[in-house]
C-alpha cells in the first residue's frame, strides 16, 4: 500500500531525510521497491511519496533513490503541441552537437595537416590557379561559341522567314539546326563559368576561414604553452 506523500515545506535541507523516510518506510513494510517519487501539486508544493497519486499521473515526476539523488525521471501527458516542441528542441540540441563535432574535426584537420599559414596560403594559390585555368578555357570556347552564332545570325538573313524577299529561299534545315545547337551550347558554357567562378569564391571565402581559424589555434597553443611554462617556473 502506498504510503500518505510527505510534503516539502521548508528548505530542501530536509530532502535526504524525508526521502529516506519514505524509502525506510516502504522496506519495512515488506517492499523491495527502493525509488521514491517526487511531484508538484497545484500550490506548487513538492511531494515525495513512494507512489504518485492518481491526479498528478499527467504531470512529470522525478524518481530518487534512497539517498534523494535524482535517477531518472516520468514524463507526464503531453499536448501534440508540447510533443512538436520538444521534438524540435532535441532536433536543435543534436544540430547544436552535430555542429561542435565538426568544428572540432575541423580544428584537428588544421593543426594535423599544416604547420604555417604560408602552407596554406600555397595551397590555396594552387588550387586557385586551376580554378582559373578552367575558367579560361570555358571562357575561349564561350567566345567561340558566340563567334559561330553571329556568323549564322548573319547566314539566316538570306533566307525565309527572316528575309521577307519573295524570292528568298526557305532557311535549310541544317542551318536551323545549327544555330539552335550554338544557341544551347552557349548557355551551357555560360552556367558553366559561372560555376567555376562560384566554386572559386567559395574557395578562397574557406581557405581564409582557415587561415583565420589556423591563427586562432596557434595563438592559443602558444599561450598555453607559455602559461604551462611560467607555472614550471614558480
């Protein structure tokens, strides 16, 4: 039988006591069951008992062991409001973590791979050399591309329908063709620069992210060490 809550009206100086009260209580009575129950009424009063009453099932309880350390906890009813909440809270927590991991990663990535900021300045430098070594290469084909179209823009004025002569041929198909195909070549290459010039800004925004960042742990690393060795010194 469930043993009448104890309520906590003063400082929580009385828990341990009043939480071995309730376990004592309880293993005399023949139980095995060591946990006890901790929960809030309507007053906002705190109750310890060995069972929780019927009109508090909703709420959350906490469960402490003999000495009054907490052990775990019930979770009380919850709203499907409260339940998107809380699902969004933890989805926020494991982002948050997820984040810190990989700016730990990162740093152990910076430290492990470089020793000073020129080697990652030369490494930047190379990669931004091929970067823009195909950038150029798109860019001479573009202008070819755009040559081929301005000489067909100026072939298909002979004929039908751009030449309203009546005498005026009808515009061959292969020539049609032609300048449809330059037309789509050229808006492939042009997505495609803008793509290398994208992939090279981003580039270079993350090796001076790095640079920053490679800095900053150096800097830290030295103080540290200096710290240490003023220490050893005293």
């Amino acid at each position: 039988m469930a043993r009448p809550p104890l309520r906590l009206l003063a400082g929580s100086a009385l828990v341990a006591l009043l939480v071995a009260t309730v376990a004592g209580a309880a293993t005399r009575d023949g139980s095995t069951k060591q946990q006890v129950y901790k929960w809030i009424d309507e007053k906002g009063i705190v109750h310890y008992g060995d069972a929780v009453p019927p009109q508090y099932a909703d709420q959350d309880k906490t469960i402490l062991n003999s000495q009054g350390v907490q052990v775990g906890t019930i979770p009380g009813r919850r709203t499907p409001e409260q339940q998107a909440a809380e699902a969004a809270h933890r989805a926020a927590e494991e982002r948050a973590a997820q984040t810190a991991l990989q700016k730990r990663q990162r740093d152990q990535n910076l430290l492990a791979t470089y020793l000073t900021v020129e080697e990652i300045e030369a490494l930047r430098d190379r990669r931004a050399d091929i970067l823009d070594g195909q950038a150029r290469v798109t860019s001479a084909y573009l202008e070819q591309l755009r040559s081929r179209q301005r000489q067909l823009e100026q072939q298909v004025q002979k004929f039908r329908p751009y030449n309203t002569s009546p005498s005026a041929p009808v515009l061959p198909e292969r020539i049609a063709e032609d300048l449809v195909r330059s037309t789509t070549d050229i808006a492939t290459q042009e997505r495609n620069l803008e793509t290398k010039q994208a992939e090279l800004e981003k580039m270079k925004a993350q090796f001076a992210s790095d640079i920053a960042r490679f800095r900053e742990l150096k800097k830290i690393e030295s103080d540290y060490a200096r710290d240490s060795q003023a220490t050893r010194s005293q």
